[in-house]
DNA sequence: ATTGAAAATGAGAAACATTCTCAAAAAGGT
DNA sequence: ACCTTTTTGAGAATGTTTCTCATTTTCAAT
C-alpha cells in the first residue's frame, strides 16, 4: 500500500528505508486504533524480535515530520500515532471506558479561515480533542467497565 | 477574588482549604499566562519557601477536579495550567517563538452540539489546539529568535 | 479554646514516557 | 564489493509527574 510512499518521501528529505522504519509504518497502517509507542514497540518485536524501543521513537518522530504520521495526546500522559488519513478528523475519548470517537468537523476550517485572516498566522497542526462518557456509559459516569 | 469560591468548591467536595491551597490559586488567577507547574511552583514558593512541587500537582489535580482550573497540552513535553475562564477559549501556539494566541470559536459549540446528537455523548471538556507560525515568524519559519 | 480523627503536606524516592549516547551494523551510491 | 554516512540497539540519562510515609495541619465536635 503505502511502500512506495514511504520511500519516496523518506528519500526525498534524505533519509533512509530501513526494515525498521518500513516495520513501523506497517503495523500503523495495519491498525486503525490509536496506537502508543509500547504497543507499536510490542507489535513490531512480534515480526523483528530485535527492534527497539528508541527507534520506534525515532521512527515515529521522522514519520510525523515527513507528513506519514500523527502524533495524538487523548488525555493520558502519554501519545498516540496514527497514519495520516485521507481527511482531517478529530477525536473524542470516553473517560470512563476509553472509546475514541473518530469524526469530521467542517468548522473547524472555518475557525482556521478566520484565524489566518485575523492574525495572520501559518497553521500547520489543528488538534481538537474532546472527552467525557459515551452513550453507554452514561447511565453509570464512573467505575470499572472496560471497552468493548 | 475567587477566595470565596475556591472555599466553597473546596468544602463543597470534602477538602480542606489549606494555605497551600489557596497560594496556588492565587499565583494562578495573578497570572494571566499558562503556567507550566515548576513556574507556578517557583511563585509560591517566593512567598511560602517551603511550598513543596508534589503539593503544587497534588493541588493542580484537585483544582481541575472541582473545575477551577484548566490543564494544557500546548505541544510541549509537559502542561500547563490556567485558572478557569469566564467563557471558553482556545489555544495558538507558534512553534517558533513560542507565544500563545487566545481566541473564542463559537463553532466549536455546534460541533459539540452536533455530537451530542449523533453519538449521545455527554461531554465534559473541549481542548482545540493549533500550532504553526505567528505573523511575526513567518518571514523566517525557524532559527533563534525568542518572545516578545 | 482544646482535642482528636482524618486529611494534607514535605522531602525524597519511584514511576513513567521519552530522548540521548556511542559502539556496532546496515544502507545506498559509486 | 567498497566506502561513507546514516541508522540501530541497549542501556543510561532526562524530565515530568506520582507515590510513600512520617509529620503537620485542618476542622468539627467538644
């Protein structure tokens, strides 16, 4: 799938296709959950046993710079990556049973529109980022219910 | 100020009010910056020496519990804190100089709005984030030059 | 005001995520 | 295949945030 657009863009900032990067991209694209550098770690030992953790970090760091990757902070303390998509989207977690809502907000283009043209800015990342309890765990707002 | 409002959200949730607790509120609602914790700690440590940093994220957390204050993930390694406003607001942060635009969106309640309806969410908090460059920076786009 | 139980604090240790270091291994142009 | 440069692995180091626990403080009831 993205092979080819992985390389290219690696060569063209000048950089490397490593097995390890290709690895990386790989178990990205195959999930379409949020992933956090230890799980991603976790998934590629399954397929290259040697990998190691700081150059999954490398890795995802060089990914979001060459657009192939983006970094996510739903509320833990710490990230989550996930392959570019086609279009924009935002996110909602679930406090209560960690479900992420993925959806499109038209507006939010709007918001940047005005942004720009009042303040003259260059916007190069937008993050919208909600959280509080889905449908089904509004009846109860807290205990120990896990996902799905 | 907020005096009274920090005793009766305090008492209202079963907490004492300790003079520690009111310091950091007070360091923040004087600060109409973002506050990082080891700054706010800095602050109150200028007047109560012996304020400790576990107490001021002890209080941080309790604060954000009962609504009076706001933490920040403003694409640093770390957060920042901010006393609540009056009316919602979000966040610009120029990834040269680092200044931090504020600005109101009031599209971002139609969307919420809009998810409410299609998911039946119940939510609790909305962060929107945007980074990139300032007008200021965008002659350059990178190298040394700080704040105001 | 005094007391006593429960909650909060200070100090440093611990936990966690992330980045750094550097010798050894791999990539890619020639 | 060779050589130069980049990348990697492993663990040490860093930075932020949380935990532990003995001591202190708060506050409701005396």
């Amino acid at each position: 799938m993205g092979e080819e657009r992985l390389s290219k863009k690696l060569h063209a900032s000048g950089h490397r296709l490593t097995r390890q990067r290709r690895l990386v991209m790989e178990v990205l694209e195959e999930s379409d959950e949020h992933l956090d550098a230890e799980t991603l770690h976790d998934r590629a030992k399954a397929r290259d046993a040697n990998i190691s953790l700081a150059t999954v970090y490398r890795t995802l760091a060089l990914l979001k710079n060459v657009g192939l990757v983006e970094e996510h902070r739903l509320g833990e303390d710490h990230a989550h990556f996930e392959a570019v998509q086609e279009d924009p989207h935002y996110h909602f977690t679930c406090l209560r049973c960690g479900r992420v809502i993925e959806f499109d907000a038209p507006q939010v283009m709007e918001v940047m529109q005005e942004l720009r043209e009042r303040y003259g800015l260059c916007i190069t990342d937008v993050h919208l980022f909600l959280s509080g309890y889905c449908a089904r765990c509004q009846p109860f707002e807290q205990g120990g219910q896990d996902e799905d």
